[in-house]
C-alpha cells in the first residue's frame, strides 16, 4: 500500500536586520532553483492600484474584513503603513504549499515567533546577520534607499533584534552569518536542500 499522505513542503522563514542581505540571498536562491519557491499573497485594506491584480499583487479587503480576520487569528503578522493594514495570513502559506512549492517569507520578529507557534506549518526558522553593526551600516548606505533618519530607526531595531536572538538562542534552526554572500548562499540552500529532494 502506498502511502498517500501528501508532505507539504515546509516553509522557509528569513529573519534578521534591514540590510543584512535578506533579499539579495532569497534572489540567489529562486534563481538557482526555479519553480521551487513562492512568496504568500498578502491581505491588504489598500485599493489596487492601475495594473495590479486581487490575488495576485495582494488580497484586497475592506478594513472590515481584516479586523474580522485579525479577531479570528487568520493572520501570523501585520503591519499598519499610511492607514492601510497589511497581513500574511495562514490561508495564504497553504495556498503556496498546496502548489508543492516552498513558501518564503520575510518576516519580524514577532511574525517568527507567530509562525512558530503553528505546528502544523512546521518552518525553518532562519536568522540572517553580518559580520558586525559596521558593516550592516555600510551595506544600508550603500544600498541608498533610506534616509539618514530611516538609517538610524534601522540600526536601533537591530540592536534590539540582536539582543532578542543573544536571549533566546535556541529559537531559530540556523543562523547565517552573511559575509560572503557565495558561502551564505551556499549555507542558505543547504536548509532547503532536503526540502527540494522530497519535491523532486
Ligand atoms: N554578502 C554581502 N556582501 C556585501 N554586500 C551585500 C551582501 N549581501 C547583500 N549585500 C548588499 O547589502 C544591501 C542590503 O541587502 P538587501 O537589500 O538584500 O537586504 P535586506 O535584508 O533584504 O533588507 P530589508 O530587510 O531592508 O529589505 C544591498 O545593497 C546588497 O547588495
């Protein structure tokens, strides 16, 4: 008898400081293993705007609805921004899994400890950082996009976040220090790489 029971693929949870190399390492990854990987469609209260499709580029629902769904636990992490709110819901990870592929999200703090909750979700937790505070100001500089205020704010956070993960150091699967962005790339995919075979 075979066994019919479908192994969904776990998802793949990136933690760790603006700047620290998130994004440039998850484009490494999608690149390298096409079709494996998706992002969840977010929920969002903002109106789409020219071009941009419900479920697709976001789930759009009236601010109603998102209360609603934020009092039934549907969401494992929101954020408000410019009087719209944002979630990741459950449904939508599960969508993504249900495809086969592997669901990557990008989330705080708060979202991981969130997610982590959801057994059934079973994740890998990751926690992406730099070789020191120095070099995460330079690669914030160098990427150009923020202000100095914004600099500042970022740099605060993630002094926080880091004092977070000194006290709580079993929470995360794997913690990836991202100076070569080769090697950590390298470290990345190997969280995956069982992952990927049983996809296969
Ligand atoms: N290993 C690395 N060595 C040097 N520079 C890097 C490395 N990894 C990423 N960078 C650079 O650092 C900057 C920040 O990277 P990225 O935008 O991927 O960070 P992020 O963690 O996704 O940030 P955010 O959470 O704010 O979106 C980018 O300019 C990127 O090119």
């Amino acid at each position: 008898m075979h066994n019919l029971t479908k192994i969904l693929p776990r998802p793949l949870v990136l933690n760790g400081p603006s700047g620290c190399g998130k994004s440039t390492l998850v484009k490494i990854l999608m690149k390298e293993n096409p079709n494996r990987f998706s992002f969840s469609v977010s929920h969002t209260t903002r109106k789409p705007r020219k071009g941009e499709k419900d479920g697709i580029h976001y789930h759009y629902i009236s601010k109603e609805e998102f209360e609603q769904d934020l009092l039934d636990q549907k969401f494992i992490e929101t954020a408000e921004v410019h009087g719209n709110y944002y979630g990741t819901s459950i449904k939508s990870i599960q969508e993504v899994q249900e495809k086969m592929l592997i669901p990557i999200l990008d989330l705080n703090i708060d979202g991981a400890v969130s997610i982590k909750q959801i057994d059934y979700l079973n994740p890998h937790l990751v926690f992406i950082t730099t070789p020191s505070l120095k070099e995460l100001e330079r690669r914030l500089r160098g990427r150009g996009t923020e202000t100095e205020e914004q600099i500042q704010t970022r740099l605060k956070t993630t002094r926080d976040e880091l004092d977070w993960v000194k006290t709580h150091p079993n929470f995360y699967h794997h913690i990836i220090v991202n100076d070569d962005l080769k090697v950590a790339s390298k470290q990345l995919f190997d969280v995956v790489k069982k992952e990927l075979a049983n996809l296969k």
